[in-house]
C-alpha cells in the first residue's frame, strides 16, 4: 500500500460529504489524489467502485475508499513508465469508449420508450385470442390384469372409497397417497388415459381400461381452467421484449439516417482477427 502519496483521505472526504455548507462543493470533479502532474478525481473512485467484484461488499466504505485510492495511484505510477500509448491501448480504449457510449443511449432507450400502457397493451394483446385450457384433477389405481381392476371397480361402486381402494391394490408409484395424480393438462397423460379423464364427469369412476402400463381405474375429481398469468407474473418478460423492440427500432433509424460502408464478401480473410501481432 502507497502511504507517501498527498492525498484527501477517507475520512476528510467523508466529512466534506457529509457536513452541511462544504458538501455542495464535493463533485465528481473533485480531486482526491495526484500523482505528479495528473489528478485522480472523485468521480474516478467512484466509477471505480461500481466495478469491484461482489464480494468486495464485504467491506465498509473507508477501507474501499482508501483502498481504490491506493490501487489508482498504483495504476497511474505505473502507467507514467510509458512515454508513448501502445496501439494495443489505443484500440483497446477505442472499443471501451464506442462499448461504453452505446451502453449509455441503450440504457436510455430502455429507461425513456416504455409506458406502463405499452406493457399493458403488450399483456392485454398477448392474451386477447387465448384459448382457455382445462386442467384435471383426477386419481387412478393399477393393477396388472383386468380381473383385478374390475374387482377394484366393484368395491367403488359398492361404497368403498376410491383412495382406500386405491392404496390397497394399487401397484402404481401413487397408490400409497390414494392414487392422486394432482393437476395436469391435456397431452400429460398417454392417449388411452387421457381420454377416460376427458370423458368422465366429475364425480365419476371408469371402467376399467388398459394402457402400457397395465390395467386402470380413475376417477376425475375436479376441472379447473388452467389460471392465466397475471400482468405482474410477466412484467419483467413483456418490459425486456418491449425494450429490445425500442431498441431494434432506434438502431433501425439510425442506420437508415447515416451512410455506412461495409466490407464486401472476400474482401477481407477472416483469419486476420487472430493476427495480434498487427498491433505491435
């Protein structure tokens, strides 16, 4: 750590930050440290801050503060070595900046284009022709041979619960909770299955039938229509598609307002973006 440095430290410039007439005369502009010649600025550390790893929050603010001062002074010492900017710099801060700058109109964009009416119009169109769709709420027994399934369905009729019948004799993954198979919608079920469900009424218990898996009997306890996302549910969703279609629609302006040239097909090998040693 760097401690020969003049510099404001933490606590003069937590207290110019926080004590009534002097505060409004902290900017981002404000210089907290010099190295020779060039000044390291408030704005500087704080830009630095924003881009500390997660786990740096961990710490309290005087330790980040002198911490961040100490690494740009480093950072500065170091880059005064250098007489001339490498073009590898050059290049490299010409994509930051260009990377940087677009960040900023996109955030923009995303922040200014979209109304809460426009999220609403989004919601409300994209369910305007939805189809309601039916769920199940149904239990079944299995066994492996029709007489047994056919014995289960005699007991129902003659009063028996189906649950208690169910995890009696059924040899099925639900048959010690009753054979309730919960909730589910139409193409769950195999084909067979499904269309016993569908054709019961609620209440009712089918004959027994045969699938893959061996010998059923169901009953269809309830029928629900499948609930429809609330707006809230997909805020986040028709926002996010809202914001690229804002965006997609501004770079769409911008292109045909501006002349852009782009290499033609074969003009350019494109091995040429491994050849690192062009920027020496």
């Amino acid at each position: 750590m760097l401690k020969h440095v003049t510099f404001l430290g933490a606590a003069a410039v937590t207290a110019l930050m926080t004590t009534g007439a002097t505060a409004q005369d902290v900017t981002a502009d404000t210089i907290v440290a010099t190295v020779g010649d060039t000044e390291i600025t408030l704005g500087e550390v704080i830009i630095a801050r924003t881009q500390l790893p997660p786990q740096f929050a961990q710490f309290p603010n005087e330790v980040l503060f002198e911490g961040i001062i100490d690494q740009l002074i480093q950072q500065q010492l170091l880059a005064d070595v250098l007489t001339e900017t490498p073009a590898v710099v050059e290049y490299t801060l010409n994509n930051e900046r260009r990377s940087l700058l677009a960040a900023q109109v996109i955030t923009e964009i995303a922040e200014t284009s979209i109304t809460e009416a426009d999220i609403q119009a989004a919601y409300d169109m994209r369910f305007a022709d939805a189809v309601e769709i039916e769920e199940f709420n149904a239990s079944h027994l299995l066994v492996e041979t029709e007489e047994e399934a056919a014995a289960a369905k005699a007991r129902i009729d003659e009063g028996a619960a189906f649950a208690d019948v169910a995890r009696d004799v059924s040899i099925g993954p639900t048959g010690p909770n009753g054979g309730n198979l919960g909730w589910f919608g139409k193409g769950a079920m195999v084909p067979a299955f499904e269309d016993q469900i569908t054709s019961l009424e609620v209440g009712g218990v089918s004959e027994p039938f045969e699938t893959q898996f061996g010998w059923h009997v169901a009953t269809l306890m309830e029928v629900r229509v499948q609930p429809q996302p609330t707006l809230e549910d997909l805020r986040r969703e028709i926002t996010a598609e809202l914001q690229e279609a804002a965006i997609t629609a501004r770079l769409e302006e911008l292109a045909a307002a501006q002349t852009i040239v782009e290499p033609e097909a074969g003009q350019f090998d494109p091995n040429l973006i491994d050849q690192i040693d062009l920027l020496d």
